[in-house]
C-alpha cells in the first residue's frame, strides 16, 4: 500500500545529540584521545576581568580546527556547516538548540587576540607532547623539507619599491642563490623582469616572487617543514618564497630538541640544505647528517672531480692528478665559504697530459683552481657513510614522508594557497593545518582503544631499518 510521509511538528522531542554522533566518527575519537582543555590556561592572558561573558576559547580553537579538517574554506562557512552538522555540533558542546557563535566572532577573536600571541605555537607544541606522551614519537631521526604555498596575492598586485642605502647593504647579505638562479633563467617578458629586488606586492608584502620549473613566476611563502620517523610533524616554519632553505635548518633543528626534549641523533633533508655551515652545525651538535651536497659546477662526463685531488691536512695543500702541489691562493675565503688552490699557470700548461681533464680554460691563459669549503672538515665527517646501505634508504625514507605529509596538507586540508595575508597569518594557517594532520595521524594509529604504545618499542621500530641487497640483509641502527 502506497502511503507518504506524513510531516507533523511537535513540541517537545525526545533528542539526546550524543545519540547521533557515532562511535567511530573522527571527531569523536579525537574528543577521547585530545585533552583540549589546556587551551584556557595558554589564552587566559589574552581576556579582560570585566565585560560582557565571552565565547569558550576552547570552542572558537575546535571550530578552527573543524574548518582545516575538512578544509572549509572560510570561517562565514564554518558557521553554517556547524549549524547543520550534528557533530560538529557535539565536538563544540554545543546543544541542538544553541546558538552557533557568529563567523565575524571567530574572526575578531583571532585577529584580536589569537593573532601574534603565539597560541597556535603552543597548540601544536601541546598536541606533539600529547601524541608523545602515548609513545607514538621517538625524536631520533628528524626528516625535512620545504614546500611552497601560493600567496593570497597576484603578480598584478606588485609595485615597484625604493629601497633605502640601509636595506641595500642588508639585502647584499640576503640574497639567495636559488633566486639568482631562477631569474637568471627567466623569459624576457614584462611580468619575468619583476624580481624580488625591484618590486614588492601591494597586497601581500610579506609574500615573494618564485619562480619554478615550467610555470610562470608567482608570489609564494615556504613552509619548512620536519617529521619524525614515525610520520608526525614536529615542526613547521613558514618564510618568504625566495629564502633558502638552510637558513633556519639548525635553530629549527634545536628548536624541537629544547621544546620536546627529543634526543636527536639523524637529520635528513634534500641537497638544498647541503651547506658547509649545516654540515659543521650537525657535527658540532653530534647529529649524524644524512644530505647530500649542493652541486652548483656539475662538471663535465670524463672530467677530474674534487675526489681525485688529494688533500694534505698537515700541509694545507693539495696533490693533483698530474703529481702537483696546489697551494692556497687566498688569505681570506673566497665568497665567505671556500679557500682557493692552484698549482700556477707554470705548472699547468698544455704540457700536462691530464689538462684535458682537469679544466675547460685554455692552456695558458688560466691555470687550475679548487675551492676548500671552511667546513669541508665537517663535510668529510659527515660524508663518511655515504657509501653505507642506510644512507640511501634514509634519502628515500625522507623522500615519501615529508613528500607524503605536503601532498596529505594540500589534498586535504589546504596548504596549496595561503587563506590570509602576511608571514603571521600564513604560520597561523600551517600550524593549524599540521596539528589537524598529527591528530589523525595519531587516531588512525591508535584507533578506538586509545591505548599507549611503549616508547620503547616504537623508537626501535622508527631507528631501526631492514636493507635488502641482492646478497646480504641488513639490520641496522644508525
């Protein structure tokens, strides 16, 4: 028998909300596993004695936290998912009948108050001691890199700027040589002649020109990003798009040590952190430097390479392939980094069988020179176990953590594109977007029971690595 629905309003329902949350929905395994309520005392500061009641703290960060975790993209449309969204509802505490807090709230609040406080420092840095505190990170082995996030701000918005003799003479020492690169490599066209140098956005002055392989020049911020071997982020810092990756690595490095108490003994990331002063930093801080070195002269198939010349430590000098003695050229470092050596153009002439192999310049005019590093103690320390099994597997360990963990924030939780403007706004958006994605890391791991894991047992599984080669297996902890 056909019947339809038949609609009758009632005055009172019989509704308990906790009823229609179920029990393996997200966000309640995160209310079992997240003690939030650390939160009241981190902004306690922030509010006035007196005045009108103000909205929980802890509800305006949880509906923060709501908005990256499902990557909505405004907070005028967090309001309105909440108010229909009966579990939003329930992990706010709010009941059916309760008002949402109005959107402009959550954004006076943040601006107001929230904004260059540091509590979204604090947050993140609680929910890493949190997930640590359940044994899920070790500390031991930090892997990073860095990713660009496209600034809420167009090409069209840049003006051109007068740069003070001050800034000029500051800017000299902070020009990167990854930006040189890039704009040496630019088209001529009106847009690829703006740089860094000359212009800056109207919109979004913090934000900087990068430019990458294949696509048209942008304005863009950095997020440097660590991970843990166990996948958690323990780190996030965002810069403009054209600082070098390096820069930060070992305040960032120490950072998480003194704020986690992590033991660190491996640091991995990619060659653009491979600088004599990261080399002799980790040395120095007894951390095992898993990076291979920037190349900046890639030289030629069949020519001589820096391994081929030998250097005599006692003597400060080198021996060339030829059975010379090159010696140092320069009192001072050449560029701040490197010493230079040369065995003079008496030596090195057409007469030498290996000249062919050992420099492009024409006999006579220039002689052979090679560079020492400052540092190149510390490099040769660190570059010691390249040849080892692990060194590879650690590159490549590396390469689908973090690459894994930037696909996971831009897929999912909306790392691709800055929401706001300004390097604050933007660090406020990549600590937001890390601390959701260590949360579900974190109920994906621990799942319904939220039981601890041994420490123990998850900082051998993190350290140690199984190598297969076609003839040996390897267990090893490095």
């Amino acid at each position: 028998m056909l019947k339809e629905k038949e609609t009758e309003d009632q005055f009172i329902y019989n509704f308990r909300l906790d009823d229609y949350v179920p029990e393996d929905h997200l966000l309640r395994l995160i209310d079992n596993h997240i003690d939030f309520s650390f939160i009241i005392g981190k902004v306690k500061h922030l509010y006035s004695h007196t005045g009108r009641p103000s909205v929980d703290p802890v509800v305006l960060i949880k509906m923060l936290l709501i908005g990256y975790l499902y990557d909505i993209k405004s907070e005028r449309q967090i309001e309105k998912e909440i108010q229909v969204n009966l579990a939003y509802r329930w992990f706010i505490k709010y009941n059916i009948d309760e008002r949402i807090p109005d959107h402009s709230t959550i954004s006076q609040t943040r601006r107001r108050k929230f904004s260059e406080s540091g509590i979204f420092q604090e947050i993140f840095d609680e929910v890493v001691k949190q997930v640590r505190s359940k044994g899920l990170i070790a500390g031991n082995t930090i892997f990073t890199d860095s990713t660009h996030i496209k600034a809420n701000a167009s090409m069209e918005s840049l003006r051109k700027i007068v740069i003070t003799p001050e800034e000029y003479l500051n800017k000299l020492d902070e020009e990167s040589e990854v930006e040189k690169d890039e704009e040496g490599n630019s088209s001529p066209d009106d847009d690829d002649k703006k740089s860094n140098k000359t212009h800056r956005s109207k919109s979004d002055p913090d934000s900087r020109i990068m430019a990458r392989p294949g696509k048209p020049k942008g304005l863009h911020y950095l997020e440097h990003r660590s991970v843990d071997s166990s996948g958690f982020i323990t780190d996030s810092y965002v810069t403009p798009g054209n600082e070098q990756d390096c820069k930060h690595y070992i305040d960032r490095l120490l950072r998480q040590r003194f704020a986690f108490n992590f033991k660190i003994k491996n640091a991995v990331a990619d060659k653009g952190y491979g600088k004599g002063e990261v080399y002799a930093g980790l040395t120095d801080l007894g951390i095992n430097a898993y990076i291979p070195k920037q190349q900046w002269n890639q030289m030629r198939e069949g020519m001589f390479t820096y391994d081929d010349f030998e250097y005599i430590k006692n003597g400060d000098y080198f021996i060339c392939p030829a059975g010379n003695k090159m010696i140092c050229t320069s009192k001072e470092p050449n560029d701040n980094r490197s010493f230079v050596y040369s065995c003079g153009s008496r030596l090195c002439n057409s007469s030498c069988e290996y000249r062919s192999k050992c420099t492009t310049s024409e006999a006579g005019k220039r002689a052979k020179t090679l560079k020492r590093n400052i540092h190149q103690d510390a490099i040769d320390y660190q570059f010691r176990k390249r040849n080892e099994p692990y060194w590879k597997t650690m590159l490549k360990k590396r390469r689908y953590l973090i690459e894994g963990s930037f696909a996971d924030g831009k897929n999912n939780h909306g790392l691709s594109r800055a929401r706001y403007r300004g390097i604050e706004k933007v660090q406020e958006q990549t600590l937001l977007i890390a601390t959701v994605q260590n949360i579900k890391k974190m109920i994906k791991m621990l799942g319904k029971t939220g039981e601890n894991i041994s420490s123990g047992i998850i900082s051998a599984l993190n350290d140690i690595m199984i190598i297969i080669t076609n003839e040996t297996l390897f267990v090893i902890n490095p």
